[in-house]
C-alpha cells in the first residue's frame, strides 16, 4: 500500500518516559515529540503465533487464485504456514514426506475470505446492551478510540464466520454514528484469549470515518455540531487543520504535550495510517475526495458506497476502493438510489470493488452475496467471469487493508489461508469444508474435532459437541 510503513510490532514503548518538554532544536525532539512518533507503530503489539500445522498438498481441484485466475484440476502445497506452490499439477512440487495429501476433485479452493467491513467482537453476540461497544458517540471527532480496546475474543461471531464463511481475516471498524470514529484493527479469524492474539502482524491501522446521514443526525438531535452536511465538512476541515499544526510542532520536536486524537491523524498524514471512510453518496464521496487533497491524505476505501457506480471513473483515477453490499437499499434516505448492479457497473468502469458484511450473518455468507451481485450484472449484460469475481472477497480486500503482500491470493510465500470448499464457492449450495489459517487446519466439516466454537456458548446443532 502507497505510503505504508510497516508496523514495527515487537517494539516497546514507554509510556511513561521523562517529562515532556519543548526541544532545543530539530536534533533533540521532546519527550512529546518522541512519543507521538513512536505511538502510531503500536504500543499494543501482536502476539499472535500461527497455531501448529501439518504439509498439505491438495490436488484435481479447481483452483481460484484471488487475482483472477483459475486452474482447473490444479494443485496447492502448503508447508511451513505459507502457500509453497501453485500449479495445474503437483509435477515438480517438494513435497514432504509427512505431508496431509487431499483429493480434491470436485471441489474447489479459494484463498481464505477477507471481510473489510466488520463489527464483530465490538458489537458481539448476544447482542445486548452491555456488548454495544462499537461508537464512542460522545463528540464527532474521536479518532482516539481504537476498536482494538473493545473487541471480545470470545465472540461467537468469529468461529461461525471461519465455520460458514471461509473468513480467515477481517477487519474490525467503530461504528459511523461520529465523522471520525477511531482506529480500526485488522484480525486473524482464530481462537485467542486476548486481541493481541489475534491481531493480524504486520497490518496497519485503519481510521474510520463517516459522511452523510449519521454524523449530522447523532449531534443534531444533541443540538450541536454537525448538524447539516456542510457542518460535517466544516468540522472535518477544521480538525485536519489542527491535525496539519500538530504534525508540523511534532517534526519540528516542539510537541509540549501529546494529544491523542491528533496522533492518529498525524499518522493518516504520514501515511501510516489508512482511511476507510463510511460514505453512501456519489456527490459526497467526490466532495471527501476534494477534502482528502486539501488536507493531504489519500482515501483508501468509500464503505457501503451504494451509489459508487454513478462515480466509477473518479474512483478508478483516484485508486480507492468501493467495499459495498450486494443489494442492501432503502434504509435510510441516502440509500435509496442504490442499486443492485452497482459492483458491475463499477468493474466494469476498471475500479477496486469490495464485498463486505457489516453483519454477523451477512460475514457468514459473503460468497453468497458476490454471487448475487455476479447475477446482478450478467442480467445487465456485463458478464464477469467466477475467478474475477472472487477477487473481490480476497485480493481486492487485502489490497484496501494494506496486507495485499501477506494474504489475499494464492502465491508462493504468502500466507497460507486457504479455503477448501464442497463445491463452486459461488453456489448457494457450497460451503467450506476445510480451513487453514496459515497452514493449521482449523476447521473441518468432517471432523468434530475442528469445528472450533466460543467458550460462551454451548453451541447449535452441527456445531462442536452439540448432536
């Protein structure tokens, strides 16, 4: 991703270092000055480790890479936690003498599914009040929170999405009720005690923001700004000034005392730190565009974006991604011009299209919802072929999240998350049956065993234990 430095996880960081005080010059940064440089990289590092797998090689299935191709009875060997080799046959392949061997004819394998738009364990199940922990709707400008600090592990949300979905990664957003809502992380669908565990190494953070109906309406019925459209841009532009001054003080080492929410922007600016920015219509996402360049950032992905296809060519030109619903509509004013052709229109304008959930079941189902907006297009004319179309659960999706060189495609070296599925993963009718998460094999419709379920719930029928 442009611009993107990669987060150094295993540094430390002082909290408490000396006190802070302005530097003598450019040479001696201050106490605060270093601080803010150094919180953008995480202070709250992963822990996550790759649980133990075995050398698979999985053979005669049709194999979709997430970029587009399609080997019909191909060959994928997985060794070490990564994806060792791709082919139409295992001819030539090293493989292993231990190594987990699968006919896979009939079948087919996708990289793992990547949601770029989820809520789990901010908004978990049961979905309750004491578990709505999604929007800071205190102040419109909280680019402070991080969904990080809410997230629950233990959401039965995370084991029905591998289980049912496929989803290997995903990434956790705050909600839209403020025009900035925090930092948003990007996880490992697997089994943890803590976030940490989770926390996708080597991701970076994501600030969500939010246009439109929701900011405007949440402060208005408060009586206060924003209350319009145009209030949301003028508190926007007034924030990415201040954010531009904290920026300059910080580099220039006059930082007396660190500012929490001007630290993330500063990292936006800096690049470090990615924009996923929730906004519904055509007008508004070219009006965040013109903002974006005043301010000096770069959008990276417009979410829910129902009327992105009015806008294609913009969006191709400005590189940024549409991540959007296949047929979602008419639930609130500004999302009743969407349409269901939109993810066609948009491909075939030549620009970034992203299906996402922001659902605990829609994220079990994203495959199903490709398909829909697959249809949608053929019925207007615009044929896309199956292996393009899964680009947009995967490489599309790790290209908007800043991990596209980790995961999100089947190629030697990435990560080896991997979906068998039963049959066509555009078919109503197929599910997964095998998941890796860098090579473990941590779900197995065949296998009781592997069919992972949260300590907080006792389970459904077809899920762990329960008969």
């Amino acid at each position: 991703m442009r611009g993107f430095r990669a987060v150094l996880c295993g540094a430390a960081l002082v909290l408490t270092a000396a006190a802070p005080g302005i530097a003598r010059d450019k040479k001696e940064p201050g106490a605060a000055a270093k601080a803010a440089t150094q919180f953008n990289k995480d202070p709250y590092p992963s822990t996550y480790r790759p649980y133990p797998g075995q050398p698979v090689l999985i053979t005669g299935a049709t194999i979709y890479d997430g970029k587009g191709g399609r080997i019909e009875g191909g060959a994928l060997l997985l060794r070490d936690g990564k994806v060792a080799a791709v082919g139409a046959s295992a001819a030539g392949f090293d493989v292993p003498g231990d190594a987990l061997r699968i006919d896979g004819s009939g079948k087919f394998v996708t990289p793992g599914i990547i949601d770029i738009h989820s809520h789990l364990g901010d908004y978990p199940s049961p979905a309750v009040e004491a578990h709505s922990d999604g929007n800071e709707m205190t102040d419109p400008i909280t680019p402070n929170v991080w969904a990080e600090h809410s997230v629950w592990p233990q959401d039965p949300g995370f084991s029905r999405a591998l289980a049912n979905g496929g989803v290997t990664a995903l990434q956790i957003l705050p909600g839209s009720g403020n025009l900035m809502g925090g930092r948003g992380v990007t996880l490992k669908n697997v089994p943890a005690r803590t976030v940490q565990g989770m926390k996708f190494p080597g991701a970076p953070y994501s600030l969500k923001m939010a246009c439109g109906e929701n900011p405007k309406r949440v402060y208005g019925e408060k009586g206060r700004m924003p209350s319009t459209r145009m209030g949301n841009f003028a508190v926007n532009r007034e924030t990415w000034i201040k954010a531009q001054e904290y920026r300059r003080k910080r580099d220039e080492g006059k930082l007396e005392t660190r500012d929490l929410k001007m630290e993330t922007l500063a990292g936006v600016l800096d690049g470090e730190i990615l924009i996923q920015n929730h906004c519904y219509r055509a007008d508004e996402m070219a009006l965040v565009l013109d903002m974006a360049k005043e301010a000096g950032y770069k959008v990276t992905t417009f979410h829910h974006a129902v009327e992105s296809y009015k806008i294609g060519d913009l969006l191709r030109a400005n590189e940024v991604c549409s991540a959007i619903w296949a047929d979602w509509w008419g639930f609130k004013m500004e999302a009743y011009d969407a349409i269901p052709e939109n993810a066609g229109i948009l491909h075939k304008a030549g620009a970034c299209v992203v299906i996402h959930s922001d659902d605990e079941n829609g994220i079990q189902r994203l495959n199903q919802e490709a398909a829909k907006a697959q249809g949608d297009a053929r019925r207007m004319g615009i044929e896309i072929p199956d292996a393009e179309v899964i680009r947009w659960l995967t490489a599309n999706p790790a290209r908007a999240m800043g991990i596209d060189a980790l995961t999100g495609s089947l190629e030697p070296g990435k990560m080896g998350d991997v979906v068998l599925w039963n049959g066509n993963p555009l078919s109503v009718y197929s599910r997964p049956e095998k998941v890796w998460v860098d090579g473990a094999l941590l779900f197995d419709a065949n296998d009781r065993k592997r069919r992972p379920v949260s300590d907080f719930e006792l389970g459904q029928p077809g899920e762990g234990d329960v008969k």
